[in-house]
C-alpha cells in the first residue's frame, strides 16, 4: 500500500476566497487537490491511500504525523511558495532524505522544497498558453510506461528553457510548443534515499490533468517514487571502525592465525 499525500496551496480555485478564479474553479470544482487526488485513487484501494493538505491547515496540514505517515508526496502551488513556513520545508526535504518520494507539478518549479533539494534557482523562461506537444524520450524508463512516443496536449501554460535545473538523473519527456519552445518536461532526481519527479503539465486554468497520459504518468510517477527503503537520513551512523576490522573480530583473529 503506497500512502500519497497530495498538498496544494488552494488560492486560485478557493471558493471562499475574495480574489478566487471562476476559471480556476470550473477545472477543480473540489480544488486541485481533489482533481488530483482523484487521478491517484484510480490506482485502486488496494494499492493507495490518498490523502489532501493545503496551505491554511495547521502546518500546512503536514504536520510529523502526516508525514510519517506518507511515501509520496505530491506538490502543487503557484503564487503562495513565500506563504509555506520554513520549518515545514526542513522537515519535508528531511523526510524526502529519509526516503518519501516527491512529485512536484507543474508551479511547483518554484517551490521553496523543489528549490531547495535542486540547489538551483529553478527559474525558466515563461509564456502564456500556447499548443504542447509532449515526447517520450527515455521510453523504457517505468514512469513512460504505456505512454506512446509522443502525445497532443493542447493549449497549456508555455514553460520554456532555459530550465535552471539541477542536473536530472532522467529527463523522460520533453515539451513541444508551436510558438517555438522546448521544455524538459518530465525529470527525476534523486536526494538522500528520496525519488523526485518534476512534471511541466498542470496550470491551473487548462485541462491537463484531463488528458488520458497526463493521468497515466502521474500515476506511474507515485509508483516509481516509492521506495522501501525508509531510515533516518541524518542519523546515518558514522563507521568509526573499518568494516574489515570488523570482519576480522568476528572471525576471532582465526583468519590472522594462518598468518
Ligand atoms: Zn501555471
């Protein structure tokens, strides 16, 4: 069971709120995260549980417990990154050292985490919508698993290079826009014993999250992002003594004997 936690900041499609986008809300009728959310549960509850957090919960609703209690987190904000209190950012980078995969989309790019576990200003060149092409360009990597060498986006968001990016472990997709941009679409890293996947597609006024692929790689991405592998990062023991003088007390010096 893979436990997924999908945080959003819920500005632009907030009902409650003043400055609220009737755009933004007709995409995400229940908020992103629930458009979102809903993309992960067709997973089946056999394989997932999936949770929502937002930025006006207490601590952003990523309290310890919620985050112990996550494999994968998925992130989405846009015009509130300087809203999200630092101390929560620590503790979400130490928990993706620790082993919780991180799924960034789309403005995420911004985040204060997505910045912080690149290292880089993770600025790019942006543009208003334009038509997006989307290519496979790693397909025997699991996240591009059932996705065809290219797929039709539509209009979204233009997202162009250059991406200030930390050098990725993959770039698996690659955006084609027809006003002439090209983007890195779909990337991975990897930070202490954490998998991160940064994927383009998602503004919050399109219909990304409705597209058939779009769906089928965020659902790969939750897969591929989970790891067994969950220890305290920062408290790696320090080897004070060499493993092969370890190797030889155990042996009880019988190995020295025959020498
Ligand atoms: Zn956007």
């Amino acid at each position: 069971m893979i436990k997924v936690t999908v945080w959003n900041e819920y500005k632009h499609e907030n009902p409650n709120r003043e400055k609220r986008d009737e755009k933004a809300i007709a995409c995400h009728p229940n908020g992103l995260h629930e458009t979102v959310a809903e993309i992960v549960r067709e997973l089946g509850e056999d394989k997932v549980s999936v949770r929502t957090a937002w930025l006006e919960q207490p601590e952003h609703g990523l309290t310890e417990e919620v985050l112990n209690d996550t494999d994968v987190l998925i992130w989405w904000g846009h015009m509130s990154h300087h809203l999200v209190d630092d101390a929560i950012v620590e503790r979400v980078y130490n928990r993706v050292l620790d082993g919780m995969g991180l799924i960034a989309l789309h403005s995420a790019h911004y985040s204060k985490i997505f910045k912080k576990l690149n290292g880089t200003t993770c600025s790019l060149k942006w543009r208003d919508g334009a038509y997006e092409r989307i290519f496979t360009v790693k397909p025997a990597h699991p996240i591009a698993r059932g996705i065809p060498e290219h797929f039709e986006l539509g209009i979204e968001e233009c997202y162009g290079e250059f991406f200030d990016i930390a050098t990725p472990d993959d770039v698996i997709f690659q955006g084609w826009y027809d006003i002439g941009e090209v983007f890195r679409s779909g990337c991975t890293f990897t930070r202490g014993y954490g998998k991160i996947f940064y994927f383009q597609p998602g503004h919050e006024t399109n219909y990304a999250f409705q597209n058939v692929y779009v769906r089928k790689i965020i659902q790969n991405a939750v897969e591929w992002c989970y790891s067994d592998v969950k220890r305290p990062y920062s408290d790696a023991p320090q080897i004070k003594t060499t493993l092969e003088a370890i190797r030889l007390e155990n042996a009880e010096g019988d190995y020295l004997k025959h020498f």
